[in-house]
C-alpha cells in the first residue's frame, strides 16, 4: 500500500481473500492504520500570484519528525526556469529545514515547478513541494 502523502491521516484498505474453506470460499479483509508523517512540510505547496515585474519570496519549511530524523543532501528544482531556491541549514538539531523560494519570471504566464528535497532518510529518499502560479498583465500607467 502506497502511503505517501497520507502523514498523519488514518488509511483503510480492503482486500478479498480465497480460502480452501468450503463454508466461506472469501474473506473480505480489512486493514487500517495512522500512517506516520516523516516530515513536517509548511506549506504544503507554495503558490505564486503577481503581476509582471514584480518579486515575490515565499518560504517552506520543513521539520523532520523527531522519531525518525533525517538530514537534507541536496536541493534541486525540476524544470528550475521561473524560480531560484536557497537552503537554509537547521540552526540547532530538530529546528525546521528552511527554504526561499523566489519568482524569477518577470513576464506572464503560469508557473509551474516541483523543489526537490534529498534526504538520508530510507523511508522517504526524496520529498517534493510543488510549485505553482501566474504572472499575470501588469495594467496599463496611467497618463
């Protein structure tokens, strides 16, 4: 069962079972449980709405949970076109993982990107945050 991104949500499954029982040939058989979060992701995905030539900074942090810590490796943006991102380094152990993401496209159209968080951690490898939103048409100046 695939429980990424259902960290601290309640997951249930079920799955029919053939058994060489003649009285009950299947068994449906249910299985649920707290999927526990690696990480604490705040925001969840960034979002981006300007209007062309603006700058807009927005930051992300991330918390590995206490339990199971893992460090970052690396950071990467997928297509890495209309925004730049900066790490910065936990200022004492447990304390978030911060990242700057800032919007580089000055002209409009839509963003989309994915950042790209390595970690040593053998559960989750790789953590992603999406990138989204619009630059839109600056109004005309006024005379």
């Amino acid at each position: 069962m695939n429980t990424e991104n259902y960290g601290g949500q309640t997951i249930r499954k079920t799955a029919t079972v053939s058994t060489n029982d003649p009285h009950r040939p299947t068994l449906l058989l249910t299985v649920s449980g707290t999927v526990k979060p690696v990480a604490t992701v705040d925001p969840g995905r960034l979002v981006f709405q300007v209007l062309a030539g603006q700058t807009l900074r927005r930051s992300v942090s991330v918390t590995p949970n206490p339990e199971k810590p893992f460090t970052v490796k690396g950071m990467r943006l997928r297509a890495g076109k209309d925004v730049t991102a900066a790490l910065q380094e936990p200022s004492t152990p447990g304390a978030p993982y911060v990242i700057t993401v800032e919007l580089t496209r000055r002209t409009p159209g839509r963003i989309y990107d994915i950042l790209l968080l390595d970690t040593d951690s053998p559960t989750r490898p790789l953590l992603s945050v999406p990138i989204y939103g619009t630059v839109a048409e600056a109004p005309p100046a006024r005379p």
